[in-house]
C-alpha cells in the first residue's frame, strides 16, 4: 500500500513542457495526494473539518496532567500509546473516544473536560518537492569528505540511501523504522543538500554530522504528527543544533509546543513555506514563531510561483534547477521549496560557534549576506532575500 510520500511523488514526478503546467500540478499535488490517501485508506486515515488527512480515531495529548488524564479516562477515552519526549522533557499521549463519537466530537469533549490542555489530531505531514526529470550525470565516487568543525544538523523527513556516493562517506547516520532503511528519493535528495560530498557534488556542508530520522518508513499512515513530535525529541536529544523540516501540513497545537519546547533548547528549526500556491493559507511548521521559513527561487532568482508567502518568509534559497542525489545513485533534477530550506539549513549549521547564544548570531551573520530580491527590508515573498547561491553554482559539470 503506498504511503503519503509514495502517493506525493506519483502526483507530481512528471515532465512538464512548460513552466505553467508544472507549477499547475505542484500546486495542486499536495491536496489531491490527501484525497487519494483518504480514499485508499479509510480505515486507517480520515479528513479533520479543514480536510487535512489525520490518523483515524486518534487524538494527541501533549504533557497532560494526571488530573486531567484521569478526567479522560473517566469519560470513556483510551489510551493507545505514551511516549516520554526525551529530549524535550515532555510526555506525548495518544488518545482514542468513546465508542461512538467522532474524532472531532472526540477532540472537542477532550478540550472541555481540560481547556488548559493541549490536544489536537494526528495530523498527517507532507513533503513539499518533486522530481522534474532524471539528470543525465551518474554519481562519481565521493572523495573521503572534512568534517565540517564539529557541525551537527539533525532532519526530519522519508528515509534516505546513505550508500549513495554523495552520502555514502558522510558523518550520516539515520533513525527510525526499528533500525530499518527505508531509503526514498525525497529524503535522500535533502540530504545530499545539507550534506552531500562527491567528487562533481556538494551540498551547502559537505561533511557535516547529520542525523536524519525517518517518520515514513513506507508507512500509510508515516509523517502523522506523534511521528514528527518524537522525531524532535530525540534529535533534540542527540545534541543537534540545527533541525530541516521539509514537510507540511496544518496548524497542530501538539506540534506547535513541541517546537516550541526545542526552541527554547537553543535549537534552530528550519522549515519549507511549501508548495501550495501564493495565494494558500500558511503552512506549518514554517509558520510557527521561531521557526525559519524557508522559500525557493529559480535561476533567473524568480520566486518559484508555487511557493507559499506570508510574514513568516525568512530566506530564500535555490529551489529550481538543483541536482540533488536520487535512488540509482546518479542525481536528479529537483524543484520546491523542500530543496531550498535544506541549503539553508546546512548554512547555518555552518556558521555556529560554541557560544551559549550561538544560534542567534549565526542566524545574523547569515541576514548579514542575504542579497535582497524584492522591497527593500524583509518582505513576504523574500524574507530577508537570496542564500546558499554557491550551492546552485556547485552543480554538476
């Protein structure tokens, strides 16, 4: 059965003859990816009220107190699992109603029984890019890569090929799926970005420390949101730094405190605005406070017309016409906002010191050499303007 990240790709891995055409069936993708997956799972996957895909009949509970929980329990709600959020210091609780009463009745009776707790669905999470067409170039052997000072970056996304040239003497390691790859193109291609180091390659940190944790894992129900959560916690607590989120999806009040939690560690989280269209509602977690939301731009350092806007904007990246490591170690051509947020990611791993404050001045150092696109100042569309240019200089020749 294929997952969201399968069903995502087949919705979008085509060759367009024009740049309308293809910007149509991105924009477009993500959503009927959702009914697809809504439609082929029911039993495992339904809609909430907005008509985002969530895992059917679970609720989340985010660090509820024991008064509270057993005020659930009284009520008839069942708990399905517990997660100690390691990392972050924090409880995550899955929760499933009554008999008889929907998910949302479910959520609401939740909330009333403790309206100062945080509950939500289990939302579904997607990646935000696609494959545009195979590059004609085979992957050369990777020379061993320098460790880039000590710079660890933690992801969140599909699982990816660490046997790839560009990866395959990296500092990468991968988690999740019980010990088990799952490699897939959409996270092998991240993470030949952040970290990739070939001979004819290099991601914006060749070297770098990567940990990447996989919430796919070939799953229909992978990239739900007690997935992401842990997957926050336990890079959280692996040390990293700096963590690339290169996934979508709704505003989710667990989420959203689980950010926020990993934030006031000192950690940078970096997100893709997404691929939904400029005139689409903000999209999370790069529209959470704190989080550095990422857009793309093209050759020609044109916003890609698919991209999301807002305030939230923070920087630009190349998003179009990048190469980035496939699943038949060669490299494929890559467009999103998915393969923007990634360089900067790197970028920023990059340019953080040992102070306490790190991540704060490494976030200014790195608006100190943005190159503004648009409004003079930050806007809506550039953020603070254009980033990680070698990265698109450094294809393949």
């Amino acid at each position: 059965m294929p997952s969201p990240g399968q069903i995502i790709d087949r919705a979008t891995h085509s060759i367009a003859d024009t740049q309308d055409s293809i910007v149509d069936s991105i924009i477009g993708a993500r959503a009927e990816a959702a009914r697809a997956l809504i439609r082929q799972h029911r039993a495992l996957i339904e809609s909430d009220p907005d008509g985002a895909p969530i895992v059917r009949a679970e609720l989340l509970a985010y660090a509820p107190d024991a008064a509270a929980l057993q005020g659930a329990m009284a009520a008839g709600f069942e708990i399905v699992q517990r997660e100690t959020l390691g990392g972050l210091d924090g409880e995550l609780i899955t929760l499933r109603g009554p008999h008889g009463l929907s998910t949302r009745r479910a959520l609401a009776k939740l909330r009333r029984i403790d309206p100062a707790g945080v509950y939500d669905y289990n939302h579904i999470y997607w990646p935000t890019g696609n494959t545009v067409q195979a590059a004609p170039i085979a992957a050369a052997a990777a020379p061993p890569p320098s460790p880039s000072a000590g710079a660890r970056i933690g992801m969140i996304d599909s699982g990816i090929d660490l046997t790839h040239p560009a990866l395959a003497q990296s500092h990468a390691e991968q988690l999740g799926c019980d010990g088990h790859a799952v490699p897939a193109a959409h996270g092998t291609a991240v993470a030949s970005l952040i970290a990739g180091s070939a001979a004819n390659f290099r991601g914006a940190l060749p070297g770098a420390r990567l940990i990447a944790v996989d919430v796919y894992c070939a799953d229909v129900t992978g990239g739900s949101t007690d997935r992401v959560a842990l997957a926050f916690a336990v890079l959280t607590q692996a040390g990293v730094k700096v963590i690339n989120v290169s996934l979508v999806g709704p505003r989710n009040t667990t989420l959203a405190r689980v950010v926020a939690a990993v934030q006031a560690r000192g950690v940078l989280v970096v997100a893709a605005v997404g691929n939904d269209g400029p005139a689409a509602p903000p999209l999370y977690p790069a529209a959470l406070p704190g989080v550095i939301a990422v857009t793309g731009v093209d050759a020609r350092d044109q916003v890609l017309p698919e991209a999301g806007r807002g305030s939230h904007v923070l920087f630009a990246a190349p998003g179009a016409e990048l190469r980035a490591a496939d699943l038949v170690h060669g490299y494929a051509i890559v467009r999103g906002t998915s393969y923007a947020a990634p360089i900067v990611a790197g970028l920023l791993a990059g340019l953080l010191g040992p102070e306490p404050d790190g991540g704060t001045q490494a976030l200014q150092a790195l608006i100190a050499t943005a190159r503004d696109l648009g409004p003079r100042g930050r806007d809506p569309v550039y953020g603070y303007g254009l980033v990680g240019e070698a990265v698109r200089s450094a294809r393949l020749q």
